[in-house]
C-alpha cells in the first residue's frame, strides 16, 4: 500500500479493513491530523472486510456485488468510487465477487451482478440491482449518510 493525494491505495486484490489500520498504524507520525488532510480509503474487498467494518464504524457501508467478465460492473465501478470519494469519512465502499461470496450474495438476496446493497451496521438501507443512472446511486447514499439507524 501507498498514500498518493491522501488517497491510500492498495495492491493485489484488494484491502482488507485490518490491511489498512495496520498500515495506518504504520505511519505513525505521518499520518495527518486537521480534517482537511484525513487519509482515506477508496475502497475494501471481501466478506471479512465487510465484517470487519460493520463492527468498526457507525457510517453507511456501500456493498458493491461484482462478477468476473461483467460489463456493468467495470461501468459501475468508478461511479461508486466518485460518490464514496466525495463523501469521504461519511461512507465506506466494499466490493464482494458473487462467485468467491455466493452465500453472502444470498443472505442479502443478491441475485445478479451488479448490485449495490447500502447498510448501516447489519441493517439494509437500501438495495439497487443492475446499472442505473449515477443520480440514483447519489440519491440512495445522500439518504444512507442522513439515516438515523444503527
């Protein structure tokens, strides 16, 4: 991993949540501290870092069901990232491969690639399936980060 713009990025197939608070850990006196400089995460992969969040923050959680070889997924995919950035320390972003994941996809009722399920905690906000306009997405994380719920 690596701070580029405040922007940590990670390598390989992706960061999971205690991958990153190590490596936060890790910069110590580097890290920076006024709000206009805090350090963040473009995004987590996997069931155990979704779990790990849940657990962790009280802020809306953006899952992201992706397959291999899915077109509407790699469209999706810098939307969801624009959003999340640009309500940076508001929302966290996870994205779960359906085929490594099946029976998360089906706990949540998952059924097709994409899909974006918003959480807070283990509660289900809202679910979208498929490619929609980036206005729906932005509508359903703006009602997410202004959700009372835990």
């Amino acid at each position: 991993m690596r701070v580029e713009n405040r922007v940590i990025i990670g390598s390989g197939t992706g960061t999971t949540a205690k991958q990153l608070h190590r490596f936060i850990n890790q910069l110590g006196d580097r890290k920076m501290s006024d709000s206009t400089n805090n350090i963040f995460c473009a995004g987590y992969q996997g069931r155990n870092a979704l779990q790990q969040l849940q657990q962790d923050v009280e802020t809306p959680i953006v899952v992201k069901f992706v397959a291999p070889h899915c077109p509407s997924c790699k469209t999706l995919a810098p939307v969801l990232e624009k959003l999340v950035t640009d309500h940076r320390g508001k929302i966290h972003l996870v994205t779960i491969d359906m085929t490594e994941e099946p029976d998360l996809a089906m706990e949540l009722g998952v059924r097709s690639a994409p899909t974006v399920v918003l959480l807070k905690g283990k509660t289900v906000l809202e679910q979208i399936a498929g490619l929609k306009p980036k206005k729906l997405y932005s509508e359903a994380i703006q009602k997410a980060v202004s959700a009372n719920v835990r």
